[in-house]
C-alpha cells in the first residue's frame, strides 16, 4: 500500500502547479482527488478496456459520476499492482467492488 501511495504522490506531484503548492488548494495527493480532467490524462485505457467499460456502462446503466469512480479505483488497483497502466482485470475487480442494488421482484 505504501508503495502505492507514493507511485501516487509522484505522479501527482508533477501534475500539481506552483499556484496550488503555494495555497495548498486543490492539491493532489492520491487518486481519490482526481477530478474529470485527470481521469482522462491518467486513466487512459486500451481497447479492451474500453470495450469492458462500455459494456459496464450499458449493462449496469452506470452514471459518468460512477464511470470516474469506477476508473478512479482501477487506477488504485493498477497502482497496488505496480502497473503502470490500467489492465481489464483492474477494471473488472473494480466493478466488482460496486454495490448490488436491491430490486424489488
């Protein structure tokens, strides 16, 4: 986990600007505190994970808040991993980490 966190924190570190350093505002430190913009630059995936999260999307009809979520905690799981990009299986335990919805039926 430790090795995670600061694969975190130097990915972050180059992304932080000298305004928000000075103010301590908008500061990332992990990747919890990524915003859309981020996702995008950070979490790119390949083909197939494209395809896996499309699929995800259609199936679960998940919202573009639980899309980052979900992308947001792949790029954690890649990180535990010491991957340097996203793989399908980090996107696939993520999902799995999604609450099932209770229906009625």
């Amino acid at each position: 986990v430790e090795t995670a966190r600061l694969r975190q924190l130097e990915r972050f570190s180059k992304n932080n600007s000298k305004e928000n350093e000075e103010t301590l505002i908008n500061l990332k430190t992990c990747n919890a505190d990524m915003g859309p913009a981020d996702i995008r630059t950070i979490c790119q995936l390949d083909g197939s994970g494209e395809n896996l999260m499309r699929t995800a999307m259609r199936q679960l009809q998940l919202s573009a808040r639980a899309y980052h979520r979900i992308l947001k905690l792949a790029r954690t799981i890649a990180d535990l991993a010491g991957e340097e990009k996203i793989e399908p299986n980090h996107i696939a335990e993520a999902l799995q980490y999604r609450p099932k919805l209770m229906t009625e039926g």
